[in-house]
C-alpha cells in the first residue's frame, strides 16, 4: 500500500508539471498571437494611411489639371480679345488719320481765304480735370511744406533768442549787484560794459557816488542770479526778470547782510549782443 501511494502521488506530481508546461507553452502561444495581431493592426492602419494618402494625391491632380485647363481656356481668351484689340486699333488710327487729314485740308482751305492775322490758330489739347487736381495738391503740399519749414525755423531762432536773452540777463544782473572795494574799476567797467542807451548814463553817473563810498566803507558786494526767466522776446527788445539774492560785507562789521531782489530787465540786442536798456527794482 505504501508503494501505491508513493507511486501515485509521483503521478500526481509528473502531470501538475505536465500541466504547467502545457500552460507556459500557452501563455507563450497567446503573447505571439498578441503581437501577430498588434502587427496586424499596424499594417491595416499604414495601409489606410497609404489609401488616403493616394486619394488625396489623385485629387490634387485633378485639380491642377483642372486649373492649368483652365488658364489655357483664358490664355486664349486673352489672345483672342488682344488680336481684336489690335484689329480695333488699326482700323480707329486709319479713320483718325483719315479725319485728321481731311480736317487739315478743310482748314487750309478755309485759312486761305482769310486775311494771315485771323487764320486759325492751332492749340494743343486741354488738360483734363485729373491733370488739374493733381496740379493744385502738389502746389498745396509746396506751400504747406514750405510753410512748415518756415515755421520750424521760427520755432528754432526763437529757442535761441531766449537762450541768448537768459544768459546775458543773468550776466548784467550778477556783474551790475556786485563789487568788490578792492578793485572798484574793474567791478564797475565790466557791470557798464552790460549796460546801452540812456541807462549806460545814468549808471555811469550813478557809479560817481559809489565808488568812493565802497572805498570809505571797504564794502564787498556779492550778487547771485537764483533764477532767470524771459517774460517775452521780440525781435531786437526783451524782457527778463532776475531773482537775485544779495550779501554785503563792510570793514566796520564781520557780518555779511542778505538782502533779496526782484530785477526787471529790458534787454536791447546791438549788434550780437544783449545789454540792458533799463532797470526796475521790484
């Protein structure tokens, strides 16, 4: 009995391996016919993307045999209406020669009959309306054109004139506030050499009672232009105003004494330069 068992149970054993084989040789089996058919799938899908491919190839053809069809169709429909065109020509320029030579020969012998002052006179052809307008846009953009470059120029001298203005007034204002007792003479040439007119006469005088009390007093007077601006500028006449702070220092104190001031300066241009003409203490 032992045996038996023992023998069975090897039986048992030998086909559970049998049957193991039989399924790995299966499962083998079903992943080739997998891929067989993955493969399969790939060559319809290339085969339909061929197919289509093909369609559309044969389509365009068509179509280009369509249009080239077509473009002769007008090629000679061109060639057709250019030699009708020609033929039209031909015959319009023949009949306006022959108007044109009959038309000559009616007038001279309508300008022989009359007195050499009053023949008929031969005009050229009148411009048409198109001609005309485009005359009148091009003498409107001339005269446009050239008053803009007029205007800028303008524009341009006046920028100048008040750069110009601006400079010299801050000069006068600066140089005609201060002096200094140790070189009066100097200090008091170059403020005049900023000054015109009647003005240039009254500071002249005016610097008759300065000079000998900054020498008295050892004064040293500073002027400091803070801010210029040109109220107006036309042609050769101006006008700044000066914001002007002023420090004075006399031998008698250490202290230096402030004083502000508004300045009104009427500028006068001789020859390339700005002087001033009069000025008013605000």
């Amino acid at each position: 009995m032992t045996k038996t068992g023992a023998g069975q149970a090897e039986d048992r054993a030998r086909k559970a391996a049998e049957a193991r084989e039989r399924a790995a040789e299966a499962a083998r089996r079903a992943r080739e016919a997998e891929a067989e058919a993955a493969a399969a799938l790939r060559e319809a899908e290339e085969a339909e993307a061929a197919a289509k491919a093909e369609a559309e190839a044969a389509t365009a053809a068509e179509e280009a045999e369509a249009e080239a069809e077509e473009i002769e169709g007008s090629e000679e429909a061109a060639e057709s209406a250019e030699s009708k065109a020609d033929l039209t020509k031909t015959t319009t320029e023949d009949d306006a020669e022959d108007d044109a030579e009959e038309t000559a020969k009616h007038e001279e012998d309508d300008d022989e009959g009359k007195p050499a002052g009053r023949r008929r006179r031969r005009w050229l052809p009148p411009l048409g309306t198109r001609s005309y307008v485009l005359i009148a846009v091009n003498l409107a953009l001339a005269g446009a054109l050239g008053w803009l470059v007029v205007a800028v120029q303008g524009l341009k001298a006046d920028e100048r004139a008040v750069q110009q203005v601006t400079f010299a007034a801050k000069q006068a204002a600066e140089d005609l506030s201060s002096y200094d007792y140790r070189t009066i003479d100097a200090d008091l040439k170059r403020a005049s050499d900023h000054t015109t007119g009647d003005f240039r006469n009254d500071f002249t005088r005016m610097t008759a009672t300065v000079k000998p009390s900054a020498l008295q007093q050892k004064a040293v007077v500073e002027g400091t232009a803070v801010r210029t601006s040109v109220e107006s500028v036309d042609g050769r006449k101006a006008i700044a105003l000066v914001y002007l702070n002023q420090a004075t220092a006399k031998a008698a104190t250490a202290e230096r004494t402030p004083s502000q001031y508004t300045l009104r300066l009427v500028m006068t241009k001789v020859g390339d330069r700005w002087l001033v003409s009069q000025l008013q203490m605000m």
